[in-house]
C-alpha cells in the first residue's frame, strides 16, 4: 500500500500541492513544522501532522515522499531516521545552488553551497538505501506571497503607489509559479524516467528583469519611476542582493522538466491575488 508523505506542507509549494491532491482525493499525510494553518486545505483524506525535521523521527512509515520544505533539514531526517519502506522521493532544491554561487553576499554564498551539499547528501543516502530520488531546481518562485524579492516590491509598491525599477534591462529571468512547481512534483513522483535525475524548473516564459519589475508594478497598481542602477542599489537594503546580480541571467535550461508528463508552466502574469498569503 502507497504511504505517501509531503513534508514542507505550509510552505509556498506545499499549499499547492496540498490543493492538487485534495482534488484528487489522493491519501496522503501532511508535515510542517509550523502549526495547521494550511489545515483546512487538506480535506478528508489528508492527515495534518507537525513534525519538526532536524529533532524528529515521525513519518518513517512512508513509502513515498515529497519534500517541498528546506532541503538542508529533510536531508538531516533521512539521515538519522529509519525508512524501511521508503522508495521513492521528490525533492525540492533551488536554482539558488547556480545563481547565488559566485554572488557578493557572504550570505546567499553560503546557501548557495549547503544546498549543493544537502543534495550531495540526499543523493549518497538514496543510493545507499536503493530509493529513487528526483531533484527539481526551481527559479524563483511566485505567487504565493513567500518570496523576499518581488513580494517585497509589490508591497512597498501598493504601500507607496509607484515602484522604483532599475533604468537597464538587466539579464534574463525566468519566474516559476509556485503552484506549476507543485504539478511538476506530482509529475516527477508518476514518472519513472525522473528518478535519478536533477532537474531545473523555470516559469514558461523569459524576461528582462526590468520587465519583470514593470509587472510587478502594474499587479500592485502602482506607478513605476525609472531610476540609475547604481542609485537604487545604494539605497535599498532589502532589494540589494537582487540588484548585484541584476545583470546577470537567472534561467533554466528545461529540456529534461518538459519531459514530466503534462507540465506546462504559465508565463510571468501576476496578479494581486499572487502576493496575499491567504493565512
């Protein structure tokens, strides 16, 4: 009998997963570190449970597994936790891994480089174990209101009424919705050429990140001021990271994520509805 576990389920992936898989009237139980909020989403065939990932040792029983939360602390259960039964799982990593690797923040650094070692280590612990494993590595993700970067420009945008946005282009960008990384979970988890396979999600279009900006600006129904790069980069401590890369490419190679069985993410369209957490 299938056991099928989601872990990360308050997440900005997990809602939207939860929601899938109510429609579907698929069994599962749901994990999150955080109380039930998400609860009500879940229906009468998903069990809310709150497990904390780097203390706990709940949830061995799974057969199957989607992690949508911080990779670094599943990783971290895996590891110490029994999983007799456990053969196959889903996991979500970030394209952070590429993008942040070489940036000027001694922070995002530093993510950059526990998330490629907690996916070494997922890898080493399936393989040991003889669980199929799927990686996704998605851009940045949209639509639930979780993000640091363009949730925190649509509501300094609605807050003020206009929305600064840097006077070049800037590079490439390719925003995934966190509901199109949901469907790409579930697809992984019914696609057995996935396993073994470290994929990049990106949303389905590409964009200048000034035009990304510019979107962002009209969903908040707020003006936008065009402003020097420099000037803005020195004035903003919340969107600086993102403008020391701003010039930089930021997308992913789909090839292998267009292969998942009925997977066509949504061009970059936000909406007011896309930065409101509804809890």
């Amino acid at each position: 009998m299938d056991r099928l576990h989601i872990f990360g389920s308050s997440g900005a992936v997990g809602r939207f997963l939860l929601a899938r898989l109510r429609v579907e009237q698929r069994v599962a139980i749901a994990y999150s570190h955080r109380s039930s909020v998400y609860a009500y989403i879940a229906g009468d065939t998903i069990q809310w449970r709150q497990l904390d990932l780097w203390r706990d040792a709940d949830a061995s029983s799974a057969t199957t597994i989607i992690s949508a939360g911080p990779l670094d602390a599943f990783t971290s259960w895996l590891a110490r936790v029994d999983t007799p039964d456990l053969r196959r799982v889903v996991a979500l990593s970030s394209m952070s891994v590429e993008a942040k690797r070489v940036s000027l923040d001694p922070y995002e650094r530093d993510l950059a480089a526990r998330l490629h070692g907690a996916e070494q280590h997922l890898r080493d612990t399936c393989s040991a174990r003889s669980i199929e494993w799927t990686i996704l590595r998605p851009t940045l993700i949209w639509g639930a209101a979780r993000d640091r970067s363009l949730t925190s420009l649509y509501r300094f945008g609605r807050r003020y009424g206009f929305v600064p946005v840097p006077n070049t282009a800037g590079g490439l960008r390719q925003p995934v919705h966190a509901a199109d990384v949901a469907d790409a979970c579930r697809s992984a988890l019914s696609c057995p050429a996935s396993a073994g396979t470290l994929i990049s999600l990106g949303g389905g279009e590409r964009l200048s990140a000034a035009e990304m900006w510019l979107r962002v600006a009209k969903a908040a129904d707020a003006r936008n001021l065009r402003v020097p790069h420099w000037l803005l980069r020195m004035g903003s401590n919340t969107l600086r990271p993102t403008l020391q890369r701003w010039h930089n490419d930021q997308v992913a190679e789909c090839a292998t994520a267009m292969t998942l069985p009925n997977w066509q993410p949504r061009s970059f369209l936000p909406m007011r509805a896309d930065f409101v957490d509804p809890q």
